[in-house]
C-alpha cells in the first residue's frame, strides 16, 4: 500500500469514526427516532449529508455499525477478564468492574446497551442477551455451578438474577434517577447480586 493510499485510508476510517461517535451521542441523549442524519451530518462536521453516504446507506446501517462495535469491544474485554481471573466470582466481579466503569467513563455506550430499546430500530439484530458477550456471563454462571461456586439453578435464572440487578442499578443511575456515579454503587451492588447467586 502506497503513501497516499495509506493517508486516504486513515482519512475515511477517522470520518467514519467521527460519524459513529456523534450518531452514538445523539441516540443517547435525542432516542434513535428523534435523530435525523441532518442531525449526525452536523454533529460530525460534515458539511453534506451526501458524505454521510459515502460511508452508511442509512440511519439504521449506523445504528448497526454502532450497536456490532460495542459488542465486539465489550467480548473482547470479557475474554481478557476470563484468562486473567480463574474463578467465576473473580470472572463475573470483573466484569461488573468493568460494566460500573463504562457508566461512569463512557455513559453513552452504555445507554445505548441498557437504555435504548435497540430491537425498536434494529429488528434484525439479536437481542442483547443472545449477543457474544452475554453468552459468555451464562458460561461462566455455568462454571461456577459446575464448580460449587454458584448454587445449583437453571444458568439463565442465574444470569437475570445476577444481571438484573446489575442492569437496574446501571439504568438507575445513567437515567439520573440514582443521584451519585455509578462507583458510589458499585459495592453494594455487587455484594447484592454475588449474594442472589452464591452457594452458602
């Protein structure tokens, strides 16, 4: 690959950064609907909305392209957390660690996972609990009964058990209904959800 073949390749992957990064933002703080790709087109500083289409045919290939990078990068993160930690409660604390951290850092990421209803304007995609990433909690749940760690319940009970509480106290505080940032909960919540799951 040449100089400047290399240049332009960069150039179009910034763009089309630049582009997911003010169409997630705006789906977080406007809802998928109430966004136009007027709206993303001027977010992103792109002075057409043709330019918009030199990358995405529509709206919902960007919603698409969003919803595909999220999952990737939190799989990716799951399976660093799994070979670093052999235990399922060790697995499953960090991913909560994880999960707390994203609100705090990255909360339109996390709105857009927890808050939009994604199967609204992404009927093709698999719902949030069938996706890589979530699998994975069900394997480890599975793990840790396999391993006495976790009592011995139906795997996907375990997961909303554990899950649902994680996720209730996420949307609480990304919808500003819990006053404080997330670590202030992270503790509690945890210690909440180990214990609906945990073998005594």
């Amino acid at each position: 690959m040449d100089k400047e073949t290399e240049k332009n390749t960069r150039m179009k992957s910034a763009i089309q950064n630049e582009i997911l990064l003010a169409a997630l933002i705006l789906f977080a703080e406007k809802g998928y609907f109430n966004t136009s790709l007027s709206d993303i087109t001027q977010a992103a500083g792109i002075k057409t909305p043709s330019g918009i289409y030199q990358f995405f045919k529509n709206k919902q290939m960007i919603a698409s392209a969003l919803y595909t990078s999220i999952l990737d990068s939190l799989n990716i993160s799951i399976d660093d957390i799994k070979c670093r930690n052999q235990k399922s409660s060790e697995q499953l604390r960090g991913i909560v660690d994880l999960l707390f951290r994203l609100t705090d850092d990255a909360p339109y990421v996390m709105q857009f996972l927890l808050i939009l209803k994604t199967n609204e304007f992404l009927p093709e995609e698999k719902p949030l609990w069938e996706t890589a990433p979530f699998a994975k909690f069900i394997k480890i749940i599975e793990a840790g009964i396999k391993a006495g760690e976790i009592r011995n319940i139906d795997p996907l009970i375990g997961y909303a058990y554990f899950f649902g509480i994680i996720n209730n106290t996420l949307s609480m505080v990304l919808s500003g209904r819990l006053g404080k940032k997330a670590n202030a909960y992270q503790s509690q919540t945890w210690l909440t959800a180990w214990n609906a799951i945990a073998r005594k």
